[in-house]
C-alpha cells in the first residue's frame, strides 16, 4: 500500500520553516473566514455550513495533496453554479444544505475518476474567449447580487439585466442605513487593500462590522443582518443508526421519509450567537 504524500515530506520537515507556515496559515485562515462567510450567502447555504466545510479540504489535501501550488478552497465561481444548479433542482431553502452536498460529492467523484483516468488534457479543448466570456458573465452575476444586499432589497430571479431592473425599480425601498454601512465598508477595504496591502482588509472589515453592528444595535436601524449562528453543525438522526451529521439530509429524505427522526438541538437555550452585517463586503 502506497504512503500518503505527507509520510514523505513531514519526516524530514525543517523546523526552521515552521514560522513561516504558521504565519501562512493563519494569512490563510484570514482570508478564508470573511470568504466563507459571503460565499455561503452565494451558495444559498447558512455561514456556518461554510465554517465547517472549509476546513475539511484543507486538511485532505494537506494529507493527500503532492502540489505545493494548487490553492484549496471556496470560490466565487464554485458558490455560484452551486447556487444554480440547486435551483434548478429545488427552490426549497431548507434543502439547499443536502442538495449542496449531494452536489459537492458528485463533482469530486467526477473529478477523482477524471484524475485517474489522466483526462486533464481535456483543458487545452477550452476556447480561452470562452473562458474570459464565462468569467465576465458570472462577475456581472455576483456584482449584481452583492448591490442589492447593499441596499437592503432582493435582486429576485433571472439574468444579470432582469435583477438590475428589479433592484432600480425598488429604489423607493432601499434602506439608507444598509447603503451607508455597505459604503462605509467598501471604501474600507479598498482603502486597506491600497495603502496597507499586508493586512487582511477582509477579515478586519469583516471584524469591524460584528462590533459596530452588535454596539449600535444596527438591526434596530433597518439593517438585515445573518443572525445567530449555532456553534455546533446540526444533525438528525436515522432510525437504526448512531446520530450522524447529514445521514437525514433532504436527499436522504426523499429516498425513504422513514429513515429519519427529528433530533432535539444539544446546544443549550439562551446560548451566545454571532451577527454580521450581510451588507458587508469582501475582498474578492
């Protein structure tokens, strides 16, 4: 049986590299919190199934990976044909979680049958106009659904030019504060990533919001805000089984109702939450 590929680099690690890592990582782990936070937005998933999905890859890939240049984590693009093709399937919120991650498992499946079967070549077929033309269209698509969370109003259905139209055409109901603390936080980050690009401008906005938000009561201003966020994943039970995280997904579900049994949550009542501002932006 083959080693994994961290059994060959991590016996002779230099210590003298551990600093500097450390200090990759936690770079790393700066960028990635507000990501998933916006990301998760994008997906149609809560924040929180983004906290624990991130870390996951990761760690697998720190275990399994042989690249030292491949970058491991969430995408803008990934979050946004993740969020089409589950409303394709289904515009129930409550099973956007299972369908995600029916979806998430069928496209690594595909792309483990693809590396074994060394298909990577396939990419040198792809038209780089293409590619530029896909990109264009999806950055029109994020934008757009990014400025109607900073006025406070949904962008509602359809293509970039139907969801622009139905943003202006609610002009009378944005809501002042939502655009103030949008503004604020955008030139913020720009201002940070301009004059010091060595901070994570993201995450300290991102920081910033949760205090400004939590001290000036920003919800009783008419400023939506995520809400609480459990500290542990939830999960069901099936009947027959050990509780397990997922195994009553809406998936599962569908399959056979009689699998699963509502589980009462373990976190206590009254238990602290988190709030951030959906308005607040991010650095990608």
């Amino acid at each position: 049986m083959t080693a994994p590929p961290i059994a060959g680099w991590l016996r002779g690690y230099p210590r003298k590299r551990l600093r500097g890592d450390a200090l990759g990582a936690l770079t790393a782990w700066a960028l990635i919190v507000p990501e998933s936070v916006a990301y998760a937005q994008i997906a149609g998933v809560p924040p929180q199934n983004a906290f624990y999905a991130a870390p996951v890859a990761l760690l697998v890939y720190a275990l399994l990976g042989r690249s030292r240049f491949l970058i491991v984590g969430a995408t803008s693009a990934g979050a946004v044909l993740s969020a089409a093709t589950i409303a394709d399937v289904s515009n129930d919120p409550d099973a956007a979680v299972g369908l995600s991650a029916a979806l998430a498992i069928l496209a690594g499946a595909v792309l483990v049958v693809a590396g074994l079967a060394r298909l990577g070549f396939l990419t040198n077929f792809l038209a780089e106009p293409a590619l530029v033309g896909f990109l264009f269209g999806m950055a029109l698509t994020i934008m757009i659904r990014q400025v109607a969370k900073l006025v406070g109003v949904s962008s509602g259905d359809g293509d970039f030019f139907e969801r622009l139209w139905t943003v202006l055409s609610k002009a009378p109901d944005w809501s002042l504060g939502t655009l103030a603390v949008g503004a604020v936080a955008l030139a913020l980050l720009l201002g940070l990533e301009r004059f010091m690009p060595r901070l994570p401008a993201s995450l300290i906005v991102l920081v910033l919001g949760l205090v400004v938000s939590a001290a000036a009561g920003l919800k009783n201003h008419g400023v939506e805000v995520v809400g609480e966020i459990p500290r542990r994943c939830p999960y069901r039970t099936c009947r027959g089984s050990r509780p397990t995280t997922g195994c009553c997904s809406p998936a599962a579900r569908s399959v056979s109702p009689s699998w699963c049994s509502p589980r009462p949550s373990a976190s206590p009542a009254g238990s602290p939450a988190n709030t951030a501002t959906r308005s607040t932006p991010t650095g990608r």
